[in-house]
C-alpha cells in the first residue's frame, strides 16, 4: 500500500488481510478435497497470538499465521473431515471480515491524501 501505509495501524490491517487471504486459499483447498479419502481439513491459526502481541505493548509485526489440520471435526467413513457448509459459512466470514479491513485501509489512505493535498 505505500510508503505512506508505515504507520502501526496501516500496518496491523495490511497484516490481517493478508492472513484472511491466506485463510481463503485455506478453505479454497478443503473445498477442492471433500470428497478426497483421508483428507483431513485445515485451518489457519493466528488470531490468539495476535491478541496476545497486541496485549503485550502491540507490536504484532513478528505473529506469522499458521496453518494445521483440524483434528475437533467428524471424520466421515472415508477419513475425510471437511464439510462443505460449515467451509462455505466460514468463507463467508471471512470475506466479510477482509472486507472490512480493506474499507479500513482505504478509508484511511483517503484520510492521508485529504491531509497531503490540503498541507500548505
């Protein structure tokens, strides 16, 4: 996002929506492999941590997402645990919330510009 984006707060919305775009290529997958014997669903680790940098002084620049398999869903008969609804559902979560974060980001790029157009 720029030069102009090395603030703390520009920072922090830039990481999350690169961690909510790695959670769509998350759920992207599990979608690709419902039906594949075995598979078991992933997921995306990273808000716990986040929290905790943020409680701890905030600074979050070193809390890395990571992704591991779900071991608290159903295994259906084949081994698979991926279920259609609830990776769709969380899709939709997710989207909403990088969506969020982008209008944040945008919103405050505009909030610059307006201060460097209007500086003497």
């Amino acid at each position: 996002m720029g030069p102009l984006f090395n603030d703390p707060q520009a920072q922090r919305l830039t990481q999350l929506m690169d961690v909510a775009s790695l959670r769509a290529r998350v759920h992207a997958a599990n979608i690709a492999n419902q039906n594949t014997p075995g598979y078991k669903a992933r997921a995306v680790a990273f808000e716990e941590a986040f929290r905790e940098a943020l409680g701890e002084g905030g600074d979050t620049s070193g809390v890395a997402p990571s992704v591991f398999e779900r071991s608290d869903l159903a295994v259906q008969p084949d081994g698979n645990n991926v279920s259609s609804e609830r990776e769709v559902l969380e899709m939709g979560q997710n989207q909403t919330l990088y969506n969020a974060w982008a209008a944040m980001a945008q919103g405050k790029k505009k909030l610059l510009n307006i201060a460097i157009t209007a500086a003497p």
